[in-house]
C-alpha cells in the first residue's frame, strides 16, 4: 500500500472510471482529502495527546513512497503513480541540462529563475491527472492551497484538473473546503504547510512542533464540523520526519567531489550523476552504515521507486544515496538554508515513510 492509492480509493466512492479502492476507505458523495505536510505516522502515535481529535479517527497506515518528500508524494496523489512512474523523483533533479526545485519550479540554487516556460510542467509530468479523470466524469473538483500555489509550475504538473481556491490561513481553508462540498459528487483537496514548515526549523517533537501540532488537530476538527452532512473527511500526510545530528557537508569534502558531476535531492536523499565509476565505492566507504549508496541499477531492481519508466531513469542519478539513522549530507554553501533545517526527511525510514490515512464521516 502506498500514498499513491489514497485518491483512487476515495474517488472509487464517486463511480470514477478506472478507480479501485485497494485501500478498502470508506466511501461518500462529498469527499474531502486534507494534506497534512510532515504529519508522520509515528510522530502522531507519539504525540496523540496533543492531537486528540485526529488520533480518535478510525484509519490506516499507508507509505509515503521514496523519496519521501512533498513534490514526490504530491505527485503520487494528483497521479496515482510512484516516483518511478510520474517522473517527480526528488526536491531537486535533473531534467535534461537543468536541475529543477520541484517545490518553486525554478532552476536548483536561483529561486529566481522560473523555469516554466523552459521547463513546461505539463510535459515534464505528462500523465493525466486523478483531478481531471475525475473532472471528466462529471465530478465537481476542487483544490484549497496557499494562494501562492495557484498556477505555479507543481500545481500545473501534478494537481491540474481543479477548480482552485486560494486559502490565506485557517479560516478559509476549512470553510473554503466545506464550500466545495455543497454540490453532490464532489472532491475537494486542501493542503496545510506549516507543520512540516515548523518541524523544519524546530525540530519534530519540539514545544513550537507540539503547539502547531494542536492547532492542525483543531483545523481537522472545525473543519470536519462544517462539513455538509453525509461528507467524508480523510487525512492524511506526504511524509515524516527525523531530526538531522549527524552532517556530512559535500562543500568542504574534497573526496566526495571526485567524479561527481552534479549532485541533486535533498540532505536525506542524494543524487550523484557521475563522470566515474569509483564514485559509488568512494561514497560507500565514506558514509559507511550512515546511508545505504548504490547503483540506480540496484535502486530500481530492488523496487525502490515502484515501476521506472524511461522519462523518471535519467532524473535518479547513476548513484542513489539514501542516509539511515540521523545523518544528512548537506551544501553548506550551496544549499545554506536548508543545510541548517533540524527536521529532515526524504529517505527510507520508517519515520520519514510512514503516513496515517484517517477518516471521519459528518453526521
């Protein structure tokens, strides 16, 4: 089970064509899916008391997939694809001579630099989305995102297909969701940040991480109230997270440049497209039991990616780094803000991967 069977599942409710619920949740004809970034399976197991209401909600435990981290699993629930399949692989890759930022749809490093035009979303992630199949069928569609992912390069590639509504804070998002789901045969999206956003810069567990923690807990609750009666509220998480102690910064590590032609991902997660076939050794020596380093080869055999389709293969790297325990590799130069960021995810574990999927029928 995975975080890309979560739409279809819920959308099977709705007479979808093509749509399976393999994750057996419970189905209605006003459905909402609440996005919860960085609500990790175990951080809420272990924190329930700080969230009650949502931690009183029947549900299931499903993975983020790989790499876990939010263009990737955005992506995997606007398609219903894995990373390998809707060619998303990562925060940052390659996509021909570019290293694209996934999250800003800029080049990697210059913010600055839209690249939507250069790169055109709709083409570098090709298959129909879960909205528009699902728009097509004569379901009323609806996403409520911050205002500023209206139109940006990862909504067009991977949410497209819904009628949008920018929320500002709390208040719009939950009634802007209960809006959506006046009409019969209905599907709204909404989407919250700033846990992930608070874990990244306090830590997961944190007493600022904690605290924000309730206030989601209160926003799924008011929210689920103002719902329409026979609505179906779901929840749910793109990823985990894990506090990052141990950094390994690639800027000041000669050794691991040699050979190195562009590095991408993300601290938890790197991708080495290489110029020399020691790199992988070299890696695997110096991280030892800090990170599994192997061949994109052996990545894709071993499934890490679900299906890999020729557009996703180039994007991975020929050496996949996915870091255990609490290590990261950072850019202290290159990448300043992020290589100071507490909360961290991206990689394999159980923590970053594990993602609840709960739900709460309206009265």
């Amino acid at each position: 089970m995975s975080i890309a069977e979560v739409v279809p599942s819920l959308l099977s409710g709705l007479d979808v064509p093509g749509a399976d619920n393999t994750l057996d949740l419970p189905s209605a004809r006003r459905v909402a899916l609440l996005l919860v970034d960085g609500l990790g399976h175990e951080l809420l197991r272990e924190h329930a008391e700080h969230a009650p209401f949502l931690s009183s909600l029947p549900g299931l435990q499903t993975s983020a997939g790989f790499p876990s981290t939010t263009a990737t699993s955005l992506a995997s629930i606007g398609t219903g694809l894995l990373s390998g399949e809707h060619g998303i692989v990562g925060f940052t890759f390659c996509v021909g001579d570019e290293v694209l930022n996934a999250l800003t749809w800029s080049r990697a490093g210059d913010s600055r630099h839209d690249l939507r035009e250069v790169l055109v979303p709709e083409v570098v992630q090709p298959h129909p989305t879960l909205f528009e199949r699902a728009a097509a069928a004569g379901v009323a569609v609806s996403a409520v995102a911050p205002l500023v992912q209206r139109g940006s390069g990862l909504t067009r590639a991977v949410l497209r297909g819904s009628w949008f509504r920018g929320a500002a804070g709390f208040g719009d998002l939950a009634l802007g969701v209960a809006a959506a789901l006046r009409q019969d045969r209905s599907f709204c999206y909404a989407y919250h940040a700033d846990l992930d956003t608070i874990g990244h810069f306090y830590g997961p567990g944190s007493g600022e991480w904690l605290l924000q923690l309730e206030f989601v807990d209160a926003l799924a609750e008011r929210m689920a109230s103002r719902m329409p009666p026979g609505s179906l509220l779901a929840v749910t998480a793109d990823h985990g997270m894990t506090t990052a102690r141990d950094r390994i910064d690639f800027d000041t590590e000669p050794l691991l440049w040699q050979g190195v032609r562009v590095i991408t991902g993300e601290p938890r997660v790197r991708y080495l497209h290489t110029e020399s076939d020691e790199v992988l050794s070299v890696w695997r020596e110096f991280l030892g039991d800090r990170a599994d380093v192997v061949s994109r080869e052996d990545a894709v055999a071993a499934g890490w990616f679900g299906p890999v389709s020729p557009l996703a293969m180039d994007r991975i790297g020929d050496v996949v780094v996915a870091m255990k325990g609490s290590a990261v590799v950072v850019r202290g130069q290159a990448e300043p803000v992020l290589s100071k960021m507490i909360g961290i995810h991206g990689s394999r574990t159980r923590e970053e991967l594990a993602i609840p999927v709960l739900f709460h029928h309206t009265p």
